[in-house]
C-alpha cells in the first residue's frame, strides 16, 4: 500500500510540497493499485508536486523495480518521483535511475502532545548511513555540454562542469558541484545527505537544484536577482528543524 504524507520544504519564507509515499511493495501492479486505493478518489488532487518514496516498509527481498515505469505511474497521479528515502538495497539501482537517495528518514510531524522541544528531539532525522567524506577523491571534471536526458553521477566526490548542462540534463554529486557555465537542467548535490555540499554554478537557469534531499524547483520562473547570474545552493541550519535552502547570488572577483 502507499500512504502519502505531506512535507513542505521552506524557501526564503516560502514552502514547497514535498508528498513522501510509504510503499509497502515495488512491484509495479502492486504500486499502481495502491496509488489508485490511495488517490483513486481524488485523481487531480496533486499536480506536479515532488514525491519521496520511502522504502522502509519493502523487504529486501524484493527484486529489483523498474524505476522507469514506477515514475510513470507517479505522474499519472500528478507526482513527480524524484528521490527515495530508507532505500537499503535498492539504493544503486534507484541512483542509477536518476533519483536521489536520501539518508535522512525524518517522518512528517503529528500531533503527541509533547512539549516542541521534546517533540522537535523526536522528530530528528536519522541518519540511515554516514555521509561519504570524498578527501583525497580527485573531481570529476566534464568538459563537454551535456544535452538533454544526460546525466552525471560523481560518486563520493565533487564535479566540475565546464560546459552547459542542458535542459532536461541531470547532475548528481556526492559532495559538490561547480557548474562553469549555463546550468539550465537538475542539479542534485549532496546525494548521500552531505548537508555540507553546495552548488555554485556562473549562470543560474535550473529545473530543479538539491542538496542533501531538499529541493527547489522553479517551473514559476526563476528570481530576477538570481536569473542568469553567479549563485551558489546551500543549506542553513540557523533555526530548530530541518535545514533551510537557500539560494543566493554569488559574488565573482
């Protein structure tokens, strides 16, 4: 079954929906099912909104998803499946689908009648596996544009583009990514929940940009401070809760 919960994600005083789904199975049939059980009742309810799909509820012994078709029934409910949470062994083969796998495992907040405090303590994220420390690991340089439905993936590193990353391109990094020119695609940073990762690219036009699992997606548009400038993605942690992310220019001497 799928039981779909609702996040939001804070942006400079604005939120946006992130829907976790809790499956219980991955095989396609048994997605689709779920999903029409779920949402059946109301078909248009969400409308491209990103969705997580939280693993922890599928054994192990499951074989191996196709990721392809799982997104596509996503999308036929209005969902667009971009990360996983809780992946245990299906993480590698959910990463090399193009989706983000997230380490933390912070569940939506429900009422207990705890004090905030003690409810903020809780609710923390655990962390499912260590964030990588990528020291010694050389970059992994691009230097050639990458076109639409490319991706890069630097596993335990940085990447450093030196070309354009297309509409409809995706990067993906353990640690950084430092984009050199146009990025006009996705940009995942952090994939292992490094909240430490960054994204500084010279001339910002994404889809979408993460780092450790929290997004940002501007289908309404792109800031006029931001647009075609030197910025650079990262999180603050500055209040009680999940980190912040924050997009902001970047100066260039």
């Amino acid at each position: 079954m799928t039981d779909p919960s609702i996040k939001t994600v804070g942006f400079k005083g604005e939120t946006i929906q992130v829907v976790r789904l809790h499956l219980a199975s991955l095989d396609a049939q048994q997605v689709e099912a779920a999903l029409v059980q779920s949402l059946g009742a109301s078909p248009d309810f969400f409308d491209g909104e990103l969705a997580v799909a939280d693993l922890g509820g599928v054994g192990d012994s499951s074989s191996e998803p196709d990721w392809g078709r799982i997104r596509e029934l996503c999308a036929e409910h209005g969902l667009r499946l971009v990360a996983v949470a809780n992946a245990g062994a299906f993480g590698d083969g959910a990463r090399a689908a193009g989706l983000s796998v997230l380490s933390a495992t912070a569940q939506p907040r429900r009422a207990s009648g705890r004090p905030p405090a003690e409810e903020a303590a809780a609710d923390a994220p655990a962390q499912a596996e260590p964030a990588p420390a990528p020291v010694g690991a050389a970059s992994l340089l691009v230097e050639r544009p990458l076109r639409s439905g490319q991706q890069v993936y630097a596993r335990g590193r940085d990447v450093v583009l030196l070309a354009l990353a297309s509409a409809g391109s995706e990067v993906i990094a353990d640690g950084n990514i430092h984009v050199y020119a146009p990025l006009r695609g996705r940009a995942l940073a952090g994939a292992r929940g490094d909240t430490d990762a960054r994204i500084i690219t010279t001339c910002f036009e994404p889809e979408l940009v993460s780092v450790a699992g929290i997004f940002q997606t501007f289908d309404d548009g792109i800031p006029e401070a931001l647009a075609r400038r030197p910025v650079q993605v990262r999180l603050s942690s500055s209040g009680p809760g999940e980190p912040t992310l924050v997009i902001e220019p970047l100066s260039i001497v």
